[in-house]
C-alpha cells in the first residue's frame, strides 16, 4: 500500500462518517411533527409542543451548516499539506521529540479551538437564548475557554508528554505504559472530578437539613447505600436545563443535584431520579463501565503500536518525517470506524442499564414519581418524544421517554 492510497482511505472514512451522520440526522429530523404517543400527551401542550419542534428544527439547521463548514475544514486542511505545515513550524523551535509534539497539538488544538468558538457562542447566544435556557453570561462563557484551555495544556500536555517519552524508551512497548499512565488518570478522575475540577468551573454547596435531605437519607438506608455527601450545584448559572449525577467511590462517593433539578422537581421525584442512580451503583454499572472503558483504552493502544511506527501513517498526511505525533492523527482517522462498532455496542449496553437502574427504582421505591420527573425533565429540555430508530439505536446512550415510561409501567 502506498501513502497515496492511504491518504485517499483516510478521506473516504471522513466522508462516508459525515454522509450516515448526515442520513441518520435527516430521518431524525422527519419525525419532529409526528404525533405524540398517548403516554405522553400530558408532556407538553399544543404551545411548548411547538416550541420543542421549533427547537428541535433549529438545531438541525444549525448542524447542518457547523458540519458541513467542518468537514470542509478538515478535507481542505488534509488536500493542501496542513499537518506538515504545522509540523514544521513545530520543529522550526525543537529537535526534542516530545517538544515538537507538545507544540504540535498545542497549534492544532488551539486552532481548532478558535475556529469553533464561533459557533459555540452562537448555539449559546442565540439559539439557547431564544428558547429561554442560556443562563450563560459573556465573562462565564470566556472564563470557561480559558479554563478549559489551561487543564488542557496542563493535563493533556503531561499525559501526551508522559507517552511519547515510554514510545522513545520502549517503542513497541509503549502502550503498556501508555495504558498504565490512562488508567491511573480514569480511576483517579473518577473519584476525584466533583472534588477537584468541578469547583474550577461551578459552585458547590452541602445540601442543608431539612426533609429532601432526611427522604434522601431514608431511602438511602433503606437499601444498604451509604450516602452521606449530597451537594447543590449552581447549574442556574449556565443553563436552566436540569440533570443530577453520582460520583467517586468509597469514602469520595456523592451525589450532585442541579439546583435547576431541585427547583423543576418535587421531592418524590427527586428521590426516585436518586433511586434511578443509585439503581447503576447496586448493579455494578459504574465499575463495568470503568472496567469496559479501560479495556477499550488498552486495545486501541495496543493496535496503535503495531502501526504507530509505520512511515506510512505520517506520509499520508503530507509529512515526509516520520513522527509518533503526525501517525497518531493518521490512526486517529483510520480507526474512527472501529470507535464508530464499540460506540454502537456501548449504548446498546448502556440503554439495558438504563432499564435495570429503572427497574431498581421501580422495586425499590416508586415508578410514578420517577416517570413524572423523566416527563417534567423532557419538558425542561425541550426533548424530542418521537425520534427515529436508527438514529436511537446510533446516538442514545439512554431508551426513548416512550421506551421508560413503558417499561416503568409494567407489572
């Protein structure tokens, strides 16, 4: 195979990616105005109805035209050498590998970045503006970039340091290391993420006494899980859409209520949204997806040396030198149909957790307050009731509201 053959593979995957994204967005789209199921006729009313179609149809436009200017981006970068022009402002400043490599992502990243502010302040500005959620204000939406951008350079930039020098030291070995180095940082950001990065970005506050907190507590007990960090977070300060989560483990697990969430819900329903998680807790859905995304981790790093130090990979993005950083973008590419499969069997999985966690909810407390909180936050969020099943089947890491609320009503 030659690298010009290779090149031309790189560019069938990127355009054949974009054209199912684009179908499936498309057969999503045709069912915006399809009736409401009867189950959930009492979601909206004939206004918010078509508020969330409205919504809904602005943000396929909105896609439309974001994806289009992408891929227009990534083809014309990839048609006139753009890697290898970066490549060589980076080694214009480094003979050192890791150097030049830092440096090389950095002008990418921070390109990238650049180029899809734009569009980001636009979705947030403008679109979650005109249907009332964007909470956002300039000086947050700025502050965020640069946070975002410092953790990055920071984070990132230690990680990708850390690997390249164990592929100079060890070569084929390296993503034995490379995989111990993603490991320890997925287990630690999974029991440390509420207490060290969230508070970068939003404000936390314990959950005060009173009876939320003492039902919390009951329920808690009543099924054997201790659960005594229960936090408010300011989500009111970005957006008025509603979520709830479970962190960490041990001594460092918690749970993190919107203040949007304890605001739109009942108390009843906040419980049994908090029965739901605790639900993924007790049927070891946590740790399986830890476990699965680290084995996942290990594969794809172990594929990556077998072909990481073919020249191949960088010559086909233009670049002469062969280099561990140019061939893992070129890997990046080729593998993305391969993320694409495990993808696809990762929300088939996580849509059957999703059913057992609201079967234990079920079981263990009530199904009505959980079905009448799903509504409530489909509301809240202007959701789409009706979409198509290959798009469900592609994209939905949890069943439709149709799918739950039927399931939840099951004897």
């Amino acid at each position: 195979m030659t690298s010009t053959t290779l090149f031309y593979i790189i560019i069938f995957i990127i355009v054949i990616n974009f054209i199912i994204d684009k179908v499936l967005d498309y057969l999503n789209a045709k069912n915006y105005d399809n009736p409401i199921p009867k189950e959930l006729q009492d979601v909206y009313d004939e206004t918010e109805y078509k508020k969330s179609q409205a919504y809904k149809k602005t943000n396929y436009k909105f896609g439309i035209w974001s994806s289009l200017f992408s891929l227009a981006l990534t083809l014309g970068f990839l048609f006139f050498d753009g890697f290898e022009y970066v490549d060589n402002i980076a080694r214009s400043y480094s003979e050192n590998p890791i150097v030049v490599a830092l440096i090389f992502f950095g002008i990418i990243m921070l390109g990238s970045d650049l180029i899809s502010t734009p569009f980001s302040y636009y979705k947030t500005f403008v679109i979650e503006e005109r249907f009332g959620f964007n909470k956002t204000t300039k000086k947050t939406f700025v502050l965020d970039k640069i946070k975002g951008l410092i953790m990055m350079v920071i984070i990132g930039g230690a990680i990708l340091a850390l690997i390249i020098w164990f592929y100079e030291q060890t070569q084929e070995l390296f993503w034995l290391y490379a995989w111990g180095i993603v490991t320890v940082f997925t287990v630690f950001m999974n029991m440390f993420y509420s207490k060290l990065i969230v508070p970068l970005f939003n404000k936390q506050t314990p959950l005060e006494d009173g009876t939320l907190r003492d039902k919390i507590s009951e329920y808690a007990k009543s099924v054997g899980f201790n659960l005594d960090k229960i936090f408010i977070i300011d989500g009111s300060k970005r957006s008025t859409k509603a979520n709830a989560y479970f962190s960490g483990f041990g001594s460092e697990k918690r749970v993190t209520l919107y203040d949007t969430l304890v605001k739109e819900l009942d108390e009843e329903e906040i419980v049994a949204v908090l029965a739901h998680e605790v639900g993924h807790y007790k049927k070891k859905h946590i740790v399986f997806n830890l476990v699965a995304s680290i084995a996942l981790t290990g594969l794809t790093l172990f594929i990556l040396s077998v072909f990481i130090s073919n020249p191949l990979l960088s010559n086909a993005l233009g670049v002469e030198i062969a280099s561990f950083h140019v061939g893992l973008i070129a890997f990046g590419l080729l593998y993305s149909p391969i993320s694409e499969v495990t993808g696809l069997l990762m929300n088939q999985l996580s849509r059957k957790f999703e059913y057992q966690a609201d079967d234990f909810a079920k079981n263990t407390y009530k199904a009505e307050p959980l079905i009448t909180s799903l509504k409530k936050l489909s509301k809240n969020s202007l959701s789409n009731l009706t979409p198509h099943p290959a798009y469900v089947l592609m994209h939905y890491s949890h069943p439709t509201l149709l799918e739950r609320v039927r399931n939840l009503r099951k004897k």
